[in-house]
C-alpha cells in the first residue's frame, strides 16, 4: 500500500516536472506557435467543423427541418448509389482518368528534375526552368478556354495543322474516346514544371562526393543518374507517390465540368461532377453527401494502405 502511494506521488511529480518543461519550451518558442495558429485555425474551420454535416449522408435532409430535424435512414442512399444505372460509369471514367494521370503525370516532373539537374549551361537551364513552370500559374479557367480554342474543329490551331499537313479535321472534345488524353496531356503540360521544383531541391541535397567518387570510379552521366540521384530521391517520389494515390479518386472538377459537354459525357462524367449536379443543381443533399462520403472513405482507404505497404517494403511513409 505504502508502495502504490510513493509509486503514485513519483508519477505525479515526473508528470508535473514534463509538463512545466513543455510549458517553458512553448513560451521560449512563441513566436513559432503564433505563426503556426492560422493554418491551424484554417484546418479548424474548413475540414473539420464541416464534418458536423456529414449526418445528412444518413438523413432524408430537408433546409425547413434542419440537419437534427431530418428523418434518419441510415444506409439507404448509400445502397441507391449502388444499385443505380450510373454508378460503374462513374467509378469507371474517375478511375480511368486517375490512372491516366498517374502513369502520365507522376514520372514527367521526374524525369525532367532528372535531366535539368544535368543541365550545365545556366542560361538555358533557367530558361527552361522559366519556360515550364509558367503554365502552373494560368487559371483553371482560362487553360480550358485554351484548349476549347486550340482543338476546335474549324478555327483550332491543332486542326489547321492537320488540314496542312493533309488531314482531316477532328472534334476532338465532341468525341468521348479522345477526352481522357486531353485532360491528362493538357494537365501534364501544365503542372510538370512546378512538380520538378520538390524533386530539383531533393536533388540538390545529395552530397556532391558520391559523384566525385563515381567520377573516379569511371561512372558516366547515366550510371550516376541511375545509382546515385534517383536512389537519394526515392524517399521524396515514395512520400510524392502516397499523396497522389491518397487522392486517387479525386479528379479535378472545375476542368472536368469546363471540358464537358453533353456529347463526351459518357467518359468525362465522374463523381465529382455528378455529386455537383445531384447536390447543387438537384436539390438532392442527403445523396450528394452520400456520394461524396463514399469517394472520401475510398480516398482514406488507399492512403492508409500505400502508406502502410510504402512503410514494410522501404521504411519511407507519412506517418
């Protein structure tokens, strides 16, 4: 009994000591917490007081009842999504489009951190580096009136090159098969630049001596490519490669719904745009919601499993 007390009295203590020290390193470090409290607060008040409204996915919601006011129903849209007509489609045309992206769009900024990196001539390097950055910086916006312009059927620059070369022009946005391919190419274009930046600086911290000894080891360009920057990069294109299955499922939708049109629906419908017109042009929330939670679980599901598999096989993960 005597034991317990002192072993008690000792923890309490220990825990005192430990708090007091967390307190003192929090004060001495002020200013750092004061710069971390926006983000903070933003995360606070856009991704997770809105989860309160997820209970709607359960509810059959109505604005006069309110979220607490509406009849509960559980699983029902859930099992409506399900069984409906559109749901392989949609599951089909996101997936479908996000591994596009991912076999296209994930090596490119790769391969060209890889190659600028090899880049002596600083001139040209920075006008490269210029050069291919600038795309990321045109709104979503205006890179979908670039391409509706660029591939239209009668004045698109695309189309009046084939007619020179003695083609035949194509609608290219008209033709289902041919929508995947822009989506994909056209955010390649624009967003490889800006992805090199992160493999570029993950670059520039591998120690210059491994190259100097392969140097005298005989290496050439290539060999050091392949044996020494890409193996220092890998934990950089391994935490890269969790994030964008970690959004697998969550195509882009403003250029999505910029580029559709009733003709290409067929393969440009994804969920997102569907939870769009069922939620916000439908007046179906409770559904909406459902919709959306669902392509959310499946977002969740995969990043805990790469980040899991990632963890096992290179000891490189998020958490």
């Amino acid at each position: 009994m005597g034991k317990a007390i002192v072993d008690h009295v000792i923890t309490s203590t220990t825990r005192a000591r430990m708090k007091s020290k967390s307190m003192k390193r929090i004060w001495k470090n002020w200013e750092l917490y004061v710069f971390a409290l926006p983000a903070i607060a933003y995360f606070i008040i856009f991704h997770y007081i809105p989860l309160y409204g997820i209970q709607i996915a359960f509810k059959d919601f109505t604005a006069v009842k309110g979220i607490w006011g509406s009849e509960w129903v559980g699983l029902e849209h859930f099992r409506h999504f399900f069984a409906s007509y559109y749901f392989w489609s949609l599951i089909r045309n996101t997936i479908g489009i996000s591994l596009y992206e991912l076999a296209v769009g994930f090596p490119i900024p790769i391969i060209l951190a890889l190659a600028m990196n090899e880049l002596k001539n600083g001139f040209f390097k920075k006008l490269v580096q210029t050069v291919t950055y600038m795309p990321h910086f045109i709104s979503v916006v205006v890179m979908a009136g670039i391409i509706i312009s660029f591939l239209s059927p009668t004045t698109g620059i695309i189309n009046q090159v084939m007619k020179v070369l003695g083609g035949e022009p194509i609608a290219f946005l008209m033709e289902p098969g041919w929508f995947k391919t822009i989506f994909v190419l056209s955010g390649v274009w624009q967003n490889m630049g800006w992805g090199t930046i992160i493999y570029l600086a993950a670059l520039a911290g591998i120690d210059p001596q491994q190259h100097e000894a392969a140097v005298i080891d005989g290496a050439n360009r290539l060999q050091r490519v392949r044996h020494i920057n890409i193996p220092g990069i890998m934990p950089t294109i391994i935490i890269l490669l969790i994030l964008n299955v970690g959004s697998f499922m969550a195509v882009g939708f403003e250029k999505v719904f910029l580029l559709q049109n009733p003709i290409n629906m067929e393969s440009s419908d994804v969920i997102s745009t569907f939870v769009y017109r069922s939620g916000l042009l439908q007046g179906q929330y409770s559904f909406s919601a459902a919709v959306g939670l669902f392509n959310a679980i499946i977002n969740f599901v995969l990043l805990m499993t790469v980040n899991k598999i990632a963890k096992k096989t290179s000891q490189t993960s998020l958490w």
